[in-house]
C-alpha cells in the first residue's frame, strides 16, 4: 500500500515539476547554476574514475588474453567496448546519484525543513516547478556530456595504461579501438544515460520534496534518494538493455 | 480585511480547530496568541493556504480563498507577505537576491529599478550595507528584518508573521515588532501575527484571538487583555513570574 502511495505521490509531484516555468529568465538562472552544480562540479570525479577504469579494464584483458589465437587488439575493442556499453553510462550514472542525487535530496530537503519551500509556496510560486524542473533538465542535458567525456577517458586511459606496462603496443590497442565498431551501441549508451540521469534528478528531487522532521531526516532522504536511485538505474539498465539489444 | 468563518482542521482523529471564527481587521495588527498546541500555527497555514480546512471559510475581502483551487489561490498568495519563524530566506542567494526575488518573478521592473526598491525596504527595515552578504553571515535579528524586507518588497495586502521575535533578544524583538506595527500603519495592510510573546501582545495587540484547545476562547485588545477575568486567558497571560509580579503591583 505505502509503495502504491509513494508511486502516487512522485507521479504527482512530476506532474507539477513539468509544468510552464512562471518565469523564464528566472528558469534560465537556475538551469545555469544547476549546470554547474550538478554538472561541471562533477567532471573530476568522472575523470578519475572513468580514466583509471579504462587503464584496469585494459591491463585485465591483457592478461586474461592467453591465447596467441586472439589478436592483441582485443584489448582496445573490449576496452572501447566496454566503457561504451556498460562503464560510462551505467556506471558513472551509478556514481552520480551517490554525487548529484545526495546532493538534490539534501538541498531540498534542508529548504523543506527550513520552510524555503512554504515560502516559495505562498509567495505563489509553484516550488516542484521551480525547483525540481531545473536539475532534470540539467541532468539530461549534461550528463550525456559527461557519459561521452567517460567513455573518451576511458580508452585514453587504457592506451595510456599499454603505453606503460609495454602489454600492447599503442598502434594495436588504437586498431582495436577502431574495429568492429557499430554506432547503434552509442545510441544504446546515450538512451540509457537520458533515462538515468531522468531518474536521478526526479527520484532525488522527490525524496528531498516530501521531507518531514529536521536534519536526521535530510540526512535520511539523502541515503534514501542513492539507493532508490541505484536500484532504479539497475533495473531500468536491465530493462533497457533487453529492449535494445536483443 | 481576513474573516475566518467557522473553519475547523483535524488531522487524523486529532481536531486541531474548533468551528473558529473571526475578523483580521485592515491596518491593524492582529495576533492570534495560545499556548504551544493551541493550533495557532495550523490557522495561519489555513489562511496562508499551506493547509486546507476541513470546514468553515476563509475570506479575503469578498473572495472565498479556501473555496478556490491550488493555481487560484496564487493570485491571492501574490498579495501576501509571510515572515516565517526561521526566516525561511533562501541559503543560495544574498540579502539583496533574497528581497529581490518577488520582484524577479512577479515584475516586469527593470534591473536599476529592482535595485532601488530593494534599497528602500532594506533602508525602511534598518537593514543597510547587507546587500551582497549570505543569509549564514548574519545575525538571527537580521535575518528577520531581511525576511520582513522581502515580505514586503511586493507592498503586500496582507502581512502574515509566524512567531516574528522567537530566538531574538528583548531589545531586538521589541525593534521588530514596532516595524511591524509602523509598517502595518504605513502600507494598510491586514497583518496577522502568531505568537506567545506577551511584551508583543501588550506593545502591538491592537486585535488579539486567545486560542485554548483548538478553540476561540477569548478576543479583545491590549487595553483589556490585563484587565479580563478568563481564567485560561489570565493563566496564559501570567504564567511567568515577571509577569505575575507586574500584576501583583
């Protein structure tokens, strides 16, 4: 019964996010600053991760390639490969709800138990709208930047990585990455990273909306949003991939 | 003018208002006052439209407020000016983007002109050379003038302060409530103040509700609010000892 409520409540509150902004001008600030909190402040994290991702994804395959029947290249395919498919947008997503969805839930969540929202509220402004609109649409747009920004890194950081052990040469790993190469996988990856990055924001958004109590419950809201979020992503990445792929 | 007509609000089994009704007069400040539990706060959320009521009406003028949907009652919220407890000023913004943000998203005033009325209400609340700091980097007395500068940025109809001088010292919550009373009297609006300050019920209390139990108990003003033979009244009224001694002298 309480999931059926909570299902209710977020297509309630989504239904009121995705209304016209009162104002646009005051849509484009949030939306900018929205950019840089949950986007360009995230690029480091992305960066490290994704980059020595690749490097590790790159020395595992090397030395799981016994075989002298498989072509080095293998290494810059899988590589590629991976960080296309399953890395960049499943696993980097997973990384930001913990980043940009704690991050959500708890600025709302503060601005609920403080009565910033009562006061956008009785100011006549509608505050899902104006607060929950902003950060999807950021996520959405930005996010698939930082999935390509990954995906790039990642297979930097796997030639970096043969460049350094001597496990593959540069030219073989660069003519794995270029083979077998389909472009539907990076419209499979671009459609899933839209999805999560929809429901990061949203999920995250809503925990931090219904918040009740004080900063106990923030911090509650704030664990609840990520692991909502990564369930979710999980299960849509299943879903998805299903749907795509087979 | 707010007339408050026969409202009742339960939560759950729980009834928190009593068939209540009553006139927040214009150019007046009105304070609704009762020990904590009264249900002083769920009537200014009733009237503030944070809360629909269970029964009863809530007027503004001739417009029946509670009988109107969410997106209706904007109109009306776009009247009003509320002083939450805390402040309720956005983290994110300085003092100036604070008091400016009405203005931002309910007027077509250019920037120069959005700045000089920022000024003016940040000059008529004592509140100068604030404008670029971070609600964090100033004290709880100003905080509550900032909110009071933003409530009124818009020249509301209606003024709506939710225990306006809790967590401020005596000198400063004294300056608060005579702002609130000057500008009352300056603007004519209709304010309505929640609160269990007695030193604001005998400095402001022009028209005062004493609600017990979730029930109009007694109204009247300051002048004979001393004077009533109420006996939850007179237990709310000198329950502390500075109080007691005034009335024993």
């Amino acid at each position: 019964m309480k999931i059926i409520q909570e299902i209710g409540a977020y297509v309630w509150l989504m239904f009121q996010a995705f209304k016209r902004p009162d104002k646009g001008k005051v849509f484009r600030r949030q939306l900018m600053m929205d950019f840089q909190d949950l986007g360009t402040n995230s690029i480091g994290i992305v960066a490290v991760i994704s980059l020595f991702t690749g490097a590790i994804i790159a020395i595992q395959m090397a030395y799981n390639i016994d075989s002298p029947l498989i072509p080095l290249k293998t290494i810059g395919f899988s590589t590629r490969q991976m960080m296309i498919v399953e890395f960049s947008p499943t696993i980097i997503s997973l990384i930001l709800a913990g980043k940009v969805g704690s991050s959500i839930a708890s600025e709302i969540g503060t601005m609920r138990v403080t009565e910033q929202i009562d006061a956008l509220k009785v100011m006549g402004i509608n505050p899902a709208n104006y607060l929950i609109l902003p950060k999807i649409t950021a996520s959405m747009i930005y996010n698939p930047v930082l999935i390509v920004f990954s995906i790039v890194l990642g297979i930097f950081g796997g030639w970096l990585a043969m460049l350094v052990t001597g496990l593959s040469s540069s030219v073989v790993y660069i003519e794995g990455v270029r083979s077998w190469y389909d472009p539907f996988t990076i419209t499979y990856a671009m459609i899933k990273t839209l999805v999560f990055a929809f429901i990061i924001a949203s999920v995250s958004g809503y925990k931090g909306f219904y918040v009740k109590g004080g900063s106990v419950e923030v911090g509650r809201a704030s664990t609840q949003a990520v692991v909502y979020s990564s369930i979710l992503i999980i299960v849509f990445d299943l879903i998805l991939t299903q749907m795509l792929l087979t | 003018m707010i007339e408050v007509k026969n409202i009742s609000k339960s939560f759950a089994d729980q009834q928190v208002l009593k068939d209540i009704s009553f006139v927040f007069e214009k150019g007046k400040t009105n304070l609704i006052i009762g020990q904590s539990g009264s249900g002083k706060t769920v009537l200014m959320k009733c009237c503030i439209g944070l809360l629909d009521v269970d029964k009863g009406e809530i007027n503004f003028g001739k417009t029946c407020f509670s009988c109107f949907s969410e997106k209706e009652k904007r109109k009306i919220q776009k009247e009003m000016g509320v002083l939450f407890q805390g402040g309720a000023l956005f983290d994110s913004f300085t003092v100036e983007d604070n008091v400016m943000f009405p203005l931002n998203m309910f007027t077509k005033m250019s920037l120069e002109e959005k700045r000089e009325r920022v000024n003016t209400v940040l000059k008529r609340v004592n509140l100068l050379n604030a404008n670029k700091k971070f609600p964090a980097e100033i004290s709880g007395g100003m905080i509550k003038r900032v909110a009071i500068a933003r409530a009124i940025s818009l020249r509301p109809n209606y003024l709506f302060c939710d225990e306006p001088n809790s967590g401020l010292d005596p000198k400063t919550a004294e300056l608060i409530d005579e702002l609130i009373s000057d500008l009352t009297e300056e603007f004519q609006m209709t304010t309505v103040i929640n609160t269990h300050d007695m030193n604001s019920v005998i400095q402001i209390g022009q028209k005062i509700a004493f609600l017990h139990k979730g029930e109009l108990w007694w109204e009247g003003d300051k002048n004979v609010i001393l004077k009533t033979d109420n006996e939850e009244l007179n237990e709310f009224v000198f329950s502390t000892e500075l109080t007691r001694r005034i009335n024993r002298n």
